[in-house]
C-alpha cells in the first residue's frame, strides 16, 4: 500500500477529497493506506468523477436520446430501444475509441 500513497501524494487526490467533505484533512493518510472503511466509497467517487471529466473533454456532443433517457424515472424507458439507436450505437463506439486511446 506504500507504493498507493507515493503514487496518489501530490495528484490532487487529497484535496479533491477535502474540498468535496468526503473526509477531513487528518482521515486522508488513513484512507490512502487503505485502514479507513470509507476507502472503496472514496475512490469510486473519484472514478466516477474521473470518468465524467472524460466525457466532458473527449465526447462533448451526447445524443438526445440518451439524455432523455438520463431525465426519466428509471424502468419507463425500454433499454433495449436505447442500445439500438444508431446515434447512440455511434456514441458508444466514439467513446470506446477515446477510452482505448
């Protein structure tokens, strides 16, 4: 887990934790080391904010459909009509490619 921390020091990980009140200033070296319980919740939500930040700078333009879809209740929307779609089926496929590079 010292390789984590090394790693992790210096990248904005801690003060991105801070600023968004996930954790206080002393409870980051227990989290890097991997000791504190919060750990997987902690770092899945910088995955998840990492992974929109991709989006945002590397596939601006989100078709319609999936937009729709974001704003409905969940289950009143047919997925499978989703993933059909030719625009989304092209979104998917650019975002793959993006990823991949």
């Amino acid at each position: 887990m010292a390789l984590l921390v090394v790693f992790v020091s210096g990248s904005g990980f801690e003060d991105i934790l801070f600023q968004a009140g996930l954790c206080s200033s002393g409870s980051i070296a227990g989290l890097l080391s991997g000791k504190h319980n919060r750990n997987w919740l902690l770092h899945e939500a910088l995955s998840e904010a990492l992974e929109r930040l991709f989006e945002e700078q590397y596939i601006p333009e989100v078709p319609e459909m999936l937009v729709k879809f974001a704003e409905n209740p969940p289950g009143t929307v047919n997925v499978e009509d989703l993933l059909s779609d030719a625009s989304i089926k092209a979104y998917i496929e650019q975002y793959n490619q993006q990823f991949d590079k």
